[in-house]
C-alpha cells in the first residue's frame, strides 16, 4: 500500500494502512515525508491495490496528535486549527490489515502499539 500512496503522491511515503476515519471504515491514511494524507481508500486493481482519491491531507509541522488505545484499539486524533480528524483501528497480531496500521501509528509517534 505504501508504495502506491507514494506513486500516487508522487513522495516518499513512510507508511499506509487502513483505519475507521470519523467512524467511516476503510479508509487508506498514508504518512509521508511532509504531512499526513487520507484516502477515500483502496481501487482493487490488476496493478494491485492502490487510493483512489484526497479526502483530507494535514501537514506533518502543523498538525497536533493525540495518541489514545483501548486495548488492541488505537485512536489518533489529528488537529489542524479547526480541522480535526480521528484514525481508529484494532491492531490484534493478526487482525486484517494491523500490520499497517501498526506502521502508520509508529511513523506518527505513537507511545504504544
């Protein structure tokens, strides 16, 4: 998923992964070099998977993060002025797609995954 999300953003991208976006599923978040950008997620296509359009993107410098879990479930919020998104997804040792999102939590900062 990396890789397409850095082809597609035409930058180097850390990590991607799947996450629950304001409570919509599936939702491909791709961490790069200079800000953090949301997918309206993934085209399956003989090329593999790959996003398919922006919902929102939020620069690395200017956005605040706030790391929160319950368990296996971890939420970040990111804030840019009155721009506010909340990330969540399980990230079980082998629930579908947590290695991902486990990438992206790490590449954000976050304390626990």
């Amino acid at each position: 998923m990396a890789e397409a999300c850095a082809t597609y953003l035409d930058e180097n991208v850390a990590a991607a992964g799947l996450f629950s976006v304001d409570g919509v599923a599936d939702r491909l978040v791709a961490v790069s070099t200079s800000r953090y950008v949301i997918f309206d997620g993934y085209d399956d296509t003989p090329e593999g998977y790959g996003p398919a359009s922006i919902l929102a993107e939020f620069d690395r410098d200017a956005t605040s993060l706030q790391f929160s879990d319950d368990g296996h479930l971890h939420r970040v919020t990111l804030q840019h002025g009155d721009d506010i998104v909340t990330l969540s997804g399980d990230v079980t040792a082998f629930g579908r797609g947590s290695q991902g999102r486990r990438l992206v939590l790490e590449a954000m900062g976050a304390p626990s995954v």
